[in-house]
C-alpha cells in the first residue's frame, strides 16, 4: 500500500461554493397555497362576525346576535286578553257582562259558545237588528269592530271570550278566522241573527 | 449572506404582520370602548366601577398571583330560545294540550321545537297534571325566532301567558360560573385586566353572585379547605394578623372553627390587603344582559347553581 492519496472523485462542479439559484417551484404547490389562502380567508370571515367588536362567538354575524336580543317593550303579539280590553271591553265590559240594553254580554251567550262559524262572522261584519241572547231581548247596531284585526289576533280574542269568566268552549285558530274572511269576502253589511242561524 | 435585506424584509413583515393581528386589530375594534347601558327593561349602565376598597383589591389579586390559578373568562358555546309560560290562567287542559301539540309539531323548515325534559315526559307517559306547576318555566326550546314566536302566539290563543327567554349555554354556564359569556365590557375598568388563563381554581367572573359575604371570602382565603374539602388553595394566612386580644375582642376578628383556631386568648383579624381582596372577590360578576352578551333574566330566576362549597357551608353553619 503507498501513501499516495487516493484521486478526488468528486467533480468540478461539486467542489464549488454553494449557491441559492432558481427553485423551481411546481405549479400545483403555487395554485394549492393560493387556494388554501382563499379558504383560510373565508374561514376567517366566516368566523369574525364581520370583523364587527359587538359580535363575540359563539354568534358569528350580526343578523344572528339580532336574533337573540330579547323582545324590547310590548311583546310582538297582543294576546287575547289585551285585544278584549281594547276592542271589545269598552261595550261588552271587562268581566264580559255586556251592558243592558247595549251590548249583550258572553258569559254563558249561546252566541258566543255555540258555533264558530257564527261567532268568528259577527265581529268581521258587525250585527244589527233584533236578537235574543242569554234570555234576554237586544238591538244591537254593532260596528265591524274586528275587521281590521289580524286574524291570529282575532283568533285570540275569540279564543279568550269562549275560555274566560267561567266559559268552557273550543279554541278558535286563525286558520278557522280565515277561511270565514275568505268566505264572507269583502262584506261590509252586518249580519242580522236570522242570516247567522241559517249559517252552519 | 448575500440575502441581508430580503431575511430583514421576511422578519419586518412576519412581525409587523402578528402585531397588527393581535394588537392594532383588537385596538382598532375595542380600544374605544366606553360604558354602554345594559338591555331589558329597565336598562342600567355598565360597567360600573368597583366601590373604593374591591378596587384596592384589584391590586391584592394581582400581587399574590390569583390570577396564576384562577380565570375570571366565561365561555359560551351558543344561545337558546326558549318558550316559557308565565301565566296560565285557571283553563289548563286547552294550554296543556296546546303544549303537546307544539312538543309533537314536525319540523317546519328550519324551526326544529324541542321538548324541554318535563313536557317530554309529559309526552311520552301522559302524566301532563303537574305539568304547569311552579311557573314561570320553560317548556320548549326553538331553533328559530320566526319558530319561537309563532308557539308563543299558539299559546296565548290557547289562554297562556309565554315569553321567549334567551339563554346561554356551555360547559362553563352548567358549572354555575355564570350565566352568560364575558365580554370586553365587563373587564372595562379593571387595570390591569386579569383574565388569567389556567383553571387550577374556579373561575371568579362572577364570584359576587355566588358568594356575596365577604366574611366567608375572609375566613376562605384564611383556611381553603374548611369550605371545600380538598382545595389545593394555599392558605394566605399573611394577610391575617394573629394577636392576643386586647380589651375586649376586636369585631373584625374571624370567627374560626375549632381546627384552625387561634389558642386561647389570640384571635385572627385581616389586614387591609385581605379585606380589600375580599371586597373585590365580592364584588366581581359578569351578568347584566348585554347587546352583545343577550340573555333574558326571567323575574323569578333562581340564582346559577353554585359549585362552590362555600354557599353550602355558609348554610350549614
């Protein structure tokens, strides 16, 4: 064995300093950072609520805390017993006495209990000429005091006259109100109690 | 290192780009925060500022590192409508079948109504009389405002009363470590903010609803473990002066048990740092409803049930 070195097997171009060159970069990892990036965005938006301070998770957009903010002030429907007060309790009273000679009162009216279709008929179009009510005689000139309410709170008021002072009938729903205003159309004569007992 | 000014441009805009995320952002968008009122009826402002002495308190909870062990941040994982009777008048087979006609209701796009436990058990096994005991109580949950609103209006036709409550919920809320998430307002005029960030101890967000006294805040910072059994809370019995007693008893002085009381003739009284820590544990909630943390508190809301074991050893006492 000699001590000569053995010959360098490496080549020119390996001996030379190191350089940075060109990388070159595929195309697909370019279009996939870029993706990545846009749904990175989106996820960010989607989760920032807007980039708005009021939203905090786990709301992630303003429509959706509006949505869990609690009813402010009067709540958004009436309810039976507001209605009455308002509509109806002036004439027919709070306790649904009525006032004699007036306005016929609902605890136990045969009227007000009996059939639906002739209870929902008389505030929609109001009720005139002569009628007997609890056993006693009435002429009554009653307006359309219920044409202008919405039907689910016509409904509840109907339902809150049938229920109260001591009344046992059904619930009137505002399908039920509807399909009569769709019946009776745009009437605006009152209904006399012959043209309501011809009614089924 | 022929690349000097580009490494310099990479860490300029790697640092420029995390310092504009987590500081000039959140300034931007919360760094004018002012008081703000809360909502409901009748609305209040808040945050208001902590009386004198819980503000010195502040200082306390800081220098002794509570803040190491115990958070004072709620979470949230979301929010629920409810439908809750107020009122059921003295007619209840219309509303009790009303009840039961919404609890069995498929699903109306995407109103989803849910049975609460007892009105599904109502359901299912048809014991429905005691159904409207103890009101007001809520009976179903609405995945929507349109879904809710409409059950209410089923049930005021039926004869009821309904309000819509909304309600937080999550794992921290079933703790009883409030009642809804915390927000940047609540941390308002606290300075420092002490969020803290480890769970060893309870969360204090609201720690003034769950343990108003502050004599039981003292005797808890004195002895942990005599209000719950197997607290790792080290006493901090450096606030406290042991003394003998003067003239006659001081009235500050701890009213101890037996275990860790001082011998005879000595009595334990809190320095001012420990009452001022005190005042602060006793002054810190986080429950006003919020625009931004909605939550409705219903009149006759029982407070959040409390883990901890002080309120059920100041009862037992």
């Amino acid at each position: 064995m000699s001590a000569q070195p053995r010959p360098s097997t490496l080549t020119a171009a390996e001996t030379a300093e190191p350089r940075a060159g060109d990388i070159a970069l595929p195309l697909w990892i370019i279009v996939l950072l870029f993706l990545l990036l846009y749904w990175g965005v989106v996820y960010f938006d989607q989760y920032s609520g807007g980039f708005s301070p009021e939203v905090y998770m786990p709301c992630r957009s303003t429509a959706e805390l509006a949505m869990y903010q609690p009813p402010a002030g009067a709540p958004e429907f009436a309810g039976g017993k507001t209605v009455y007060e308002n509509v109806c309790g002036l004439c027919h009273g709070t306790d649904g006495m009525g006032k004699p000679g007036q306005a016929p009162p609902f605890v136990n009216s045969e009227w007000a209990l009996g059939n639906p279709n002739r209870m929902i008929r008389i505030p929609l179009a109001g009720l005139t000429g002569p009628i007997q009510v609890a056993g006693q005689q009435y002429n009554l000139a009653m307006p359309a005091m219920g044409a202008a309410l919405p039907d689910d709170d016509l409904a509840a008021v109907l339902t809150y006259i049938r229920q109260s002072w001591g009344n046992k009938a059904s619930a009137i729903t505002p399908e039920q109100v509807k399909a009569v205003r769709a019946e009776i159309g745009n009437r605006t004569q009152p209904w006399t109690a012959e043209q309501l007992n011809a009614i089924q | 290192m022929n690349y000097g000014p580009l490494i310099f441009l990479a860490a300029f805009f790697a640092l420029a780009g995390s310092w504009s995320g987590f500081v000039l952002t959140p300034q931007l968008q919360i760094g004018r925060l002012q008081q703000t009122n809360t909502i409901g009826n009748p609305t209040a402002a808040y945050p208001v500022a902590r009386p004198g002495l819980a503000q010195q308190g502040l200082d306390v909870y800081r220098a002794n590192g509570c803040a190491y062990c115990h958070s004072q941040q709620v979470g949230q994982t979301g929010t629920v409508l409810e439908i809750a009777l107020t009122d059921a008048g003295t007619n209840h087979p219309p509303i009790i079948a009303a009840l039961l006609k919404l609890a069995a209701a498929p699903a109306d796009g995407p109103t989803v109504l849910t049975a609460l436990p007892q009105l599904e058990a109502a359901r299912t096994n048809g014991g429905s009389a005691m159904l409207l005991d103890g009101l007001p109580k809520a009976f179903l949950r609405s995945s929507s405002r349109e879904g809710a609103n409409a059950a209410i209006k089923a049930l005021y036709a039926a004869g009821a009363k309904a309000q819509l409550w909304i309600v937080p919920v999550g794992p921290d809320l079933a703790r009883g470590w409030g009642s809804r998430r915390t927000v940047a307002e609540d941390f308002l005029f606290d300075a420092p903010v002490m969020p803290g960030s480890q769970r060893v101890g309870p969360d204090l967000a609201n720690m003034g609803t769950r343990q108003p006294n502050v004599n039981l805040h003292l005797l808890h910072l004195y002895a942990p473990q005599l209000q719950m059994k197997g607290s790792t809370m080290p006493p901090y019995r450096f606030l406290f002066e042991r003394r003998k007693i003067g003239l006659e008893p001081s009235p500050e002085a701890l009213v101890l048990p037996a275990e860790v009381a001082p011998p005879a003739g000595y009595e334990v009284v809190p320095k001012p740092p420990a009452r001022a820590l005190a005042a602060y544990l006793a002054s810190l909630r986080a429950d006003a409803p919020l625009f931004n943390a909605p939550l409705t508190v219903p009149a006759s809301a029982t407070p959040a049930t409390s883990t901890n074991a002080a309120t059920t050893a100041a009862s037992a006492k």
